[in-house]
C-alpha cells in the first residue's frame, strides 16, 4: 500500500512593517515635549548665570560705601565751631558746642568724605542717593565707579537698638546704617550697619 504524506506548507505570516500613524504622533509629542524642556533649562542657565557675580559686585559695592559712612566722624559739634573738641553735649551752652550744633544733612559747599556720618543724607529714615557725584555714582574721591547699571541708597536713622538689652544707647547717640545697592532695579543686596558716638569730640 501506498501512503503518500500531503506536504505540509508552513503558513504565510503577515508581519508589520513601518509605524502607525498614532505612534508617530506619540513619538513626535514625547521629542518635543524633551526637546522644549531642554531648551528652558539651557534658556535659564544663560540668564541667570551671571547673577553670582552680580550679587558679588554688589556686595564688594556694599561693603565699600558703608565702611565710607561708619568711618565718618560722630561729634556733638560741628567740625567748624570753637568748641568741638571739648563741647559734652550736643547743645549750645557753657558745656556744649559754641554756636553750631551738628545736625544731619550736609553743610552747603561739604564734599566727599564728610566730617560727619549724618552729612551722608538730609533727612534721618529717608532713603538717599548719598553716593552720588555729577549724576554717577562715585567713590569717596569723587571719582566715578566702572559699574554700569548698579545703585545705591544710603538710609541712616537713630536707633535705641545698639546695646546690652534693657540699657541700649539713647537714639542720639546711635545710628543704623543701611545700604542697599541695586543692579538694574531687579537684585538687591542690602547691607546694616551701626554707628555709636564712642568719640564725639574727635574732629576731623
């Protein structure tokens, strides 16, 4: 007898090629939605990576202007009168000062640096741009500071502050001294600082 074996044919198979439509569209949002992310990383890194430095210079800026102001004189007199080295009060008088009294703002035709803390701006609380020469700010010398773009405001007020707790120095005898410079009106670096009269007979 004879057997024949019917030849058995694998099955034709049909396999995918190529994407669909919707996988393209999924691939193309995830690129995108990567791509966009990487971009604002490298959009903030480029803006912001100066601002160490701003922040520095301005600090240096700071730290320059109010050892200015702290080294000025504190005295009870003012620098021209008869008395200022010797007047113990801050009055007109047999004990005080001989006929000017040193009050805060700056004598007319008084240039940098001042014989007196409180020449620095006209009013006690007022923030001023005390540093200030020909529109340009300036240091002590009157010479212009290369920092294009920064400001500074110098406020000086009396405190109560200044002291052990419970027998601080009277507010005429204690100045607070802030500065804050500016860069462009957006960073700030503001700097305290504090003046106590430990020398009022000590003129320039």
């Amino acid at each position: 007898m004879c057997t024949e074996r019917a030849a058995i044919r694998p099955r034709t198979l049909a396999y995918q090629r190529g994407i669909s439509f919707v996988e393209l569209i999924i691939f193309m949002v995830i690129i995108g939605v990567g791509l966009a992310g990487i971009l604002n990383a490298m959009n903030l890194t480029t803006r912001v990576s100066a601002d160490p430095l701003v922040r520095k210079q301005a600090l240096m800026l700071a730290e320059g202007l109010m050892e200015e102001v702290q080294l000025a004189r504190f005295t009870f007199c003012d620098a021209t009168d008869d008395r200022v080295d010797s007047a113990t009060s801050a009055a007109i008088g047999p004990t005080g000062c001989a006929t000017l009294v040193e009050n805060v703002g700056n004598e007319a035709g008084g240039t940098r640096p001042f014989d007196n803390v409180n020449d620095y701006v006209a009013a006690y609380g007022s923030a001023t741009e005390a540093f200030v020469t020909s529109g340009k700010l300036s240091d002590a010398a009157g010479m212009e500071i290369p920092l294009p773009g920064y400001t500074a405001r110098l406020t000086v007020t009396p405190t109560n502050l200044l002291g052990p707790a419970g027998a601080g120095l009277p507010p005429s005898e204690a100045l607070w001294i802030r500065v804050a410079v500016s860069y462009n009106n957006v960073e700030t670096v503001v700097l305290d600082g504090y003046r106590a009269r430990y020398a009022p007979n000590s003129p320039p």
